[in-house]
C-alpha cells in the first residue's frame, strides 16, 4: 500500500481546545513554525551540494515539502489559538533577519556522507522535540501535530541514514569522523537561528538580544524532555555516527546529555527571571 501522508485540512480542528493550550507551547510552536517553513531553502543548499545525484535531488525536494507543511501546520494552529498573530508576517522578518547561504558547491561538513550525518543529526532532534511536546500536550489538535511531524521527521531520519550507507561506499569515514560531524551539528543548536526564529516569532517589538532569546527559548523548549527522550535520542545519534545504539555507552552518553539539558532549562530560567 502507498505511504499517504497527513493533511492540514485532515486535522481533528474540531476537537480545538483553547483551555488546554500552555502559552510557553504557543511561543515554541510560533517559531518553530518558522523554521520548518525554511525547508524548500535548505533543499536549494542540499541540491547544490548533491548536485550530480538528481535522484538524491528529488529526494531532498520531497522532503523540503513535507518540512514546509510542517510549518504551515504549526502556524495555522498558533494562529488559531492567536487570532493577532500573522505567520507570513513572521515568516518575513524570520528570513530577513536570518539567512541559510544556499550558493555553495560543496557540503560544509567536508563531504556528502559527513552532510547526511548531519542531517540525521537534525531529523534526530526534530523527531525527539515533537514527540516531548506532543507527549506533553493535552491539546488535541496541537497533540496530533506533534505526532504527525515526529513520525515525518523519524522516517526522514531512515531516508537520510539510508543514503548515507551508500555515500559510505565511497567516502570512508570513520566513526570518529562521523562523530566529530554529528557534535558539530549538536552544538550548531546553539547558533542564531532557533534564537532568531523565537525572537521573531513572538519578541520582534524590542531588540534582538541573542543570549536572552536563547535562554529563553531553551528553558521552554528543553523543560519537555524526559530521559526517554534522551534515550531515542542519543541512540539515534550513535546509529548515524557509527556506533552501537544500545549498551553502556549509550547509557552514560545518555545519562550525561539529560543532565546537560536539564541544567542548561533550568540556567535559561534564572536568566529569563
């Protein structure tokens, strides 16, 4: 049987329950919205960068379409919960005041295979961040979004690793390689752009002020997380680096990423307060 995907208009908006929407969700969503907006742009990047794989292209162009009803599905909530709120207006400033460079003729990450680890490195933190919201929602339509876009960015996950295995053929990098890709995109997470997008999404009437946009924008988001959580998602980021995804490795790199979160909420609070 064809894979068919989710609709916007297939949504239970029905069932939409303003008393059970948390403001601090509203925030996350609105700007993450934002984001998964952006998705026909990374494809321009990952295009140029496959640019002699027209099957890997038109991969990466069926993605950026799901990544961008993402979007449209978080701002046509966030709307609905805001009625003042206009996501195209947001999308704008978004854009304006960050910029993905998409004219390159090469990956950043050095190769084609280190830029699918890297990818499956972003599929693993999408996956794991809708399924924390969406476990923690008791709205119904906000909860089905969550559980649309997770199961999307899962299988986008398998898609990507499932290209890496045969860019591994020819490009041979080694585990350690395939770590040090997936570390750095780990740590790109605290890069302007989730700042930004937050910021523009609900603060764009007072100055942009980085450090307390992140901070804030971390004790919301990381607040969701359970260690079940950080399990998939520490495994994943073995499975794409090359590693065992299971044993005790992956428990102390998992008991250690969980407290790094936990602290790194609990520090964006203070500083928010």
């Amino acid at each position: 049987m064809a894979y068919t995907h989710w609709t916007i208009e297939g949504l239970p908006w029905d069932k939409f329950d303003p008393s059970k929407v948390d403001p601090d969700k509203v925030k996350l969503a609105k700007a993450a919205a934002l984001v998964e907006y952006n998705g026909h742009i990374y494809a321009d990047y990952l295009c140029n960068v496959f640019r002699d794989d027209p099957e890997f292209c038109q991969v990466a162009r069926d993605w950026a379409v799901e990544e961008v009803q993402h979007g449209e599905a978080l701002g046509a909530w966030a709307q609905r919960v805001d009625p003042s709120w206009d996501f195209q207006a947001a999308v704008t400033r978004f854009r304006e005041g960050y910029q993905v460079e998409t004219s390159v003729d090469a990956s950043r990450r050095g190769s084609r295979a280190g830029e699918l680890v890297s990818r499956c490195i972003v599929e693993t933190g999408t996956s794991s961040y809708y399924t924390a919201l969406g476990d923690d929602t008791d709205e119904p339509v906000f909860k089905q979004i969550c559980r649309h876009i997770a199961a999307d960015e899962l299988r986008h996950y398998k898609l990507f690793y499932d290209y890496l295995k045969r860019y591994l053929e020819s490009e041979k990098l080694n585990r350690l390689q395939r770590l040090m890709v997936s570390m750095s995109r780990i740590n790109e997470t605290e890069d302007d752009e989730l700042a930004y997008a937050y910021y523009a999404a609900n603060y764009w009437t007072r100055p942009y002020q980085r450090s307390e946009n992140y901070s804030e924008y971390t004790k919301l988001a990381y607040s969701y997380y359970k260690r079940q959580h950080l399990d998939r998602m520490v495994a994943m980021v073995f499975k794409a680096s090359g590693l065992k995804p299971q044993g005790w490795l992956h428990n102390i790199a998992s008991k250690f990423a969980y407290s790094r979160m936990r602290k790194k909420a609990e520090g964006g609070a203070k500083l928010a307060a």
